[in-house]
C-alpha cells in the first residue's frame, strides 16, 4: 500500500506554490504531473504579478500576494526575475475610455493604488513607446512581472529541498471514496492512500472530479501567445487593453511575449516534443499581431520567434474554486483561475495549506466556494473577460 499524507495533483504554479507552503508542515507531500512541470498555462502564461482589472474578491489575494513577491527570491532562495514595473490598461477608443474610467473608480473604493492617465501625454511620460492613438489608460505602480519558468523552477525547487516528491508522465485518473472520505487516488500506474487530495490541475480537474460526481462548469477557450526575438528595451510595465483583447510585455532577456484574448476552442491537445501543445490558427495570429504594433509601433521591426496556443480554465464568473469538498473529507479544488492565477500563486498556496492543516485560511475564500455552481447551467454567453491579462 502507498501511503501519503497530501497528494497535489497538477505541477504548475498553483501546484508548487502549495507543496512550497506544506513542505514546511513535516507533511508527506507527493505532487504528480500528468506532462512535465509547467507543461500547461503556468508554461504559457504572459506571467503578470497584477492588482488592477482583478474582480474585487480577488484583490485580496492579489495584495498578499504582491508582499509575497518583493520578498519571493529569498524566501524560495531562488530568482524568480519579478520587477514591480507597474501595468498600464489602455483605452484605444471613448468606449473604452468609459471602461478604464469605471474600473479606476471601482477599484479606488476597494483601496488600490491606481490611477486614471487622461491623454497622451500622461500615458508618455510611464511609456514612451506606446502609440499617440491610445487616448487613456490605468496605471497601477505597485504591479509587475516574472519569468514564469524561472518562477515555477523556484518554488519547484524549494519544495524539493523540503522533502516533497515530484513525479512527472503520470496521470491522476480518479478518486475513490469510501464513508464520503476519500479511500485512494488511482493513477495511470499505482494507488494512492493519502489523507488529502489537492486538485490544481487546471483543465484537467473535472476528469477526476466526475469520479466522484462532481464537476466545475468551466468553458475551454484558447489564447494565442507570441514571442519575439530580443528587441530593444522598448516596455517596462505590463500592458493590457479594455476590452481583454490584447496583453504583452517585455521579458527580461529583451524578447516579448504578446498574448491575445479568448478564442473559441475545439480542437484536441496534441504532442510536440514529448510535451502537451495545442495549435492556433494564422489569422489569431494576424490579429494579434496587428493590434500589437497598434499599440508599439517600433514593434513592426521586430522578428517572430515563436507562437503557441494556451487553454484556459474558464469559470461561469471568471473567479477560480478554492475550497474543500465538505461531501468528500480530504479532498480539496484549486482550480477556475480563468487565466489569471499566477500573480497570486503565493496566496493561494497559503490557503490551501490552511485548509490541508485546518487552520482557518488566511484570507476570506467565501466567493471561491465550489457549492456558488451547485444549481448553475452553463451558459453559451462568455464571462466577463475584461480580467484577462
């Protein structure tokens, strides 16, 4: 018989920052990975560390979280390359306009940092780079970036040094309960006797939900992210756009990553050099492109390094399930971020260590709540994806 204390399924941010967090308990903590660590959005991701454009339950978070940050190299003794270089969210129109006036205010009441760029002039004087046709935008000083491998290898890393067991090309497949308890967690080799489970595999977390009658309504779109080759330092804060059909910055070693919005996805993931990868289609590319250099024009020099598609674990309201299945004792759903998790990865680690230790969590999870869906039809109409980004 196997036997462990935790089993966290899924090895992306989400993941390792919660082996991170209950590597320090004396715990026996296995987390198994269906690929390779990162293989999936933490791997993807445009990696903001952001406050701004967040729905207000998830401000919180992201406000632990960012102190998190500023101290995260030395608490995981490893670099993560997170710079507090601000996120701008630009108004390309008056429609727009209307929306980041609204979102200043909004997010103002719920005591952010943030303020409301008026014209060009304004938006010049944080970046330079940023077209004449952009008429306003948010700027939010206290947000940043990170590399997300790097990030991902760190806490992956400090976990490892405590103790924790990383296993990789292994597939969690279901759960067995036994008194409305969990009995055993079956992979694609063996069967597991833990006395938690933690589920922070993204996309992926109804396939072992369903073995117990549950399931998360979550929609699957995909965004098309592209990298460039190393230009020149053009961009310091993240850039985001009103309507959440753009995101970009610029990466540490000079090249950018440009994300688009939220496409329909039908498609089915495939392998490309033992790794899981899903394709995009040349005219998302196109558009994403275009509205890049719309943005940046200096962009248009630049050379194309390399695409990729990415899956998103949508929500009905684009807010991510943190909670613990009070039908099914040990067993605990970190999944829905909807694209936006990884900024606030250091939070949500802690939390699920709270519930994984019964402490009462350190910020409220009331909203996060898996039961909120319990009487929900998934519905064709898209959420609200002005989060993106």
């Amino acid at each position: 018989m196997i036997s462990v204390d935790v089993v966290i399924v899924g090895a992306g941010i989400i993941g390792c920052s919660t082996a991170f967090e209950l590597s320090k308990s004396g715990l026996k903590i296995e987390v198994i990975e269906k690929h390779q660590p990162g293989a999936m959005g933490s791997g993807w991701t445009l990696a903001g560390v952001r406050q701004s454009g967040r729905h207000y339950a998830e401000i919180p978070l992201a406000k632990y979280s960012v102190d998190k940050w500023s101290c995260l190299n030395e608490i995981l003794d490893h670099r993560t390359n997170y710079k507090q270089e601000g996120n701008l969210r630009l108004a390309r129109n008056t429609a727009e306009d209307k929306i980041i006036q609204n979102l200043v205010k909004e997010q103002k009441k719920n005591g952010l940092e943030i303020e409301y760029l008026k014209n060009t002039n304004e938006i010049s004087e944080i970046c330079p780079s940023i077209s004449e046709n952009v008429i306003s935008a948010s700027y939010c000083p206290t947000d940043g970036h990170a590399d997300p491998i790097d990030t991902l290898r760190a806490y992956k890393e400090a976990a490892q040094k405590n103790g924790v067991i990383f296993t990789n090309n292994e597939e969690v497949l279901e759960i067995s309960e036994k008194g409305s308890k969990i009995e055993y967690v079956r992979t694609s080799k063996r069967k597991i006797f833990p006395k938690f489970c933690v589920l922070a595999n993204g996309i992926f977390c109804n396939n072992v939900l369903k073995s117990i009658g549950k399931i998360i309504p979550i929609e699957i779109p995909i965004v098309t992210v592209i990298q460039t080759e190393k230009t020149n330092p053009l961009l310091k804060p993240v850039i985001g756009v009103a309507n959440a059909s753009l995101a970009m910055r610029q990466e540490n070693n000079g090249c950018f990553r440009i994300s688009s919005g939220f496409q329909t996805w039908k498609g089915k993931i495939k392998t490309k050099n033992d790794m899981p990868y899903v394709e995009t289609n040349l005219e998302e590319i196109k558009n994403t492109i275009t509205q890049s250099i719309e943005i940046i024009p200096q962009l248009k020099k630049s050379s194309i390094k390399s695409f990729w598609g990415g899956l998103i674990d949508l929500t009905p309201d684009a807010l991510p399930v943190i909670d613990h299945l009070s039908d099914c004792e040990g067993l605990i759903v970190a999944s829905g971020f909807s694209g936006h998790g990884f900024g606030i990865a250091p939070a949500v680690g802690g939390i699920v260590s709270d519930l994984v230790l019964n402490k009462k969590t350190r910020l409220p999870i009331d909203p996060f709540s898996f039961h909120r869906f319990q009487n929900h039809l998934i519905s064709k109409k898209k959420s609200d994806l002005t989060l993106h980004g």
